[in-house]
C-alpha cells in the first residue's frame, strides 16, 4: 500500500511539473462573475453552465441587470466520412461540433466578439452494431460539448 502512494504521489509530481492541470476552476474575471448563458440547445446550455460554476461563477437561468451574457448564436454537429472499406462503406467518421459565440459583459459592453470554436472525435462504426455505434456517438457529443465549453471558458478567462 505503501509503494503505491509513493507511486503515485510521483506521479502526480511528474505530471503537474510538465503544465498539466486537471480541468476544473479556471480564473475568470469580476466582470463575467455572474452569467446568463443563451443558448439553441439545451444540452449544451447545461454543459457550459456546469464549467462555469466549477470556475466559481454564478450562472442564472435569464439575464439579469449584473449578469453578464454568452450568446451562443449557434452549434452545429457535422460527421464526415473518414475511412471506408473495400466495399465502399464507411466504416469511419469525424464527428464535429461548431459553436459560434459571444459574450456581452454585465455593462452591455461586447466583450468577445463573434468567435467560432471546434471540437472533433474520430470514431469507428460496425454496421453489424448499430446500436452500440449509436451509444458511442452519444457519448462522442458529450466528450465535443465538454471540449467546447472548456474553450470557452478559457477564452474568457483572457477577457481584460
């Protein structure tokens, strides 16, 4: 028991010392403290609301006179063909996900500017397994939802 806690305390020293950080809380300044996120979908709305408040900010479900805004003008998936086999099915896709965002501060003062953020997966498909491939896309969406609202929040953590 005692080797594996000195393993992975190492570990965790070795992996810290390179600049990796767990996601979690990320600094965002006073001005986005409180936020209204608008949103076309709701699984996407909850995903970033639940970054946000991991960050330490308080989200609202509508805006408010002190509440700053993000604008979530659209998310789109799209899945392009990757990979095929010999018959000419596929047998491979790239599931992607564009958001296109703003973000108004609690002033009405537009603080990023429309910006657009990708996230992709690479994903195999069985068509003798549809509903496992059905399943793994699922959860392909969840993984794009959680990697473009971590971009997010990164993005607004550079806001001045």
């Amino acid at each position: 028991m005692k080797r594996f806690a000195l393993i992975l305390t190492l570990s965790l020293s070795l992996v810290t010392g390179c600049g990796f950080h767990l996601r979690g809380k990320i600094d965002l300044p006073d001005s986005l403290s409180t936020l209204y996120v608008k949103a076309p979908q709701v699984e996407l709305r909850d995903e970033l609301g639940d970054a946000l408040q991991t960050s330490g900010a308080t989200v609202v479900k509508s805006a408010t006179a002190d509440s700053a805004t993000i604008n979530i003008e659209t998310a789109r998936y799209r899945r392009e063909v990757r990979t095929v086999d010999e018959r000419g099915k596929s047998t491979g896709y790239i599931l992607f996900l564009d958001v296109d965002y703003s973000v108004v501060d609690n002033q009405g003062n537009t603080v990023v500017k429309k910006t657009r953020t990708s996230a992709r997966r690479d994903y195999t498909f069985d068509d003798t397994q549809a509903l496992v491939a059905q399943r793994q896309e699922e959860i392909l969406r969840q993984e794009l939802r959680e990697d473009v609202s971590q971009a997010i929040l990164r993005r607004l953590a550079r806001v001045k």
